[in-house]
C-alpha cells in the first residue's frame, strides 16, 4: 500500500486535474454575465430588511459586487429610511452600510484622481 503522501498527492487537484473530472471551460456560454434579475429595478423591501439583509448588502460593496447604477439612488434612500427605526442594531447596520458606500465611493474617487496625475 502506498503512503499517506502518496495518496494524498494522488488525490490532490493540481497534481491531476484532468483524471478528476474538474471543469476545464465555464459551465455556461453565459457565465459571468449580469442578469438583471426578476425583481425590478430595485429588487427587495429595503425598508424593511434584516440584519442579515445589510450584513450582505454591507459585504456585497465590500467586495465590489455589481449594484447597476440606476438602482443605487434609491437603495441609499432606502437605506436613509430605515435610519428612522425604533430598533437600534437596525439603525446602527444600516449606518455600517452608508459608511460602507460613502468609503467605496472616495476609494474610487482617489483612484480617479491618481490615474489622472498619471
């Protein structure tokens, strides 16, 4: 039997990803592409989200997740809405998620700039 090592190097999938099956192509022709969604131009109740609805929507401007440019306006005043709730951990994620926007919006900013001084 050979050893551990071997077998693990066996079963690892840079050692041999042809013999593994992995995907070679994307699964689709249209991988990667934006669909636009089902919902509208603004799809979801953002007056009414969860903590867990602005924990993603904090983590989606994070790692620079496509927002379309005609839905962003009326997410921020969505998000203005909620900052008038009763609960606080609402109001207080909400607040992460504008501070979240305005910071992505002055990286690009400076990136902006810095590609013009160039």
């Amino acid at each position: 039997m050979p050893s551990r090592r071997t077998r693990k190097r066996y079963r690892s999938p840079a050692a041999n990803a042809g013999l593994r099956g992995d995907r070679q192509r994307p699964p689709t022709d249209d991988f990667g592409n934006f669909a636009g969604g089902v919902g509208g131009k603004l799809c979801g109740d953002w007056e009414n989200a969860s903590l867990s609805d602005l924990r993603l929507l904090r983590h989606a401007i994070n790692e620079n997740w496509l927002v379309p440019v005609e839905s962003r306006r009326q997410l921020m005043q969505a998000l203005c809405s909620i900052l008038r709730s009763e609960d606080f951990r609402i109001v207080m994620s909400a607040c992460q998620v504008v501070i979240t926007a305005e910071n992505y919006n002055l990286k690009l900013e400076e990136a902006e700039r810095r590609a013009k001084e160039k």
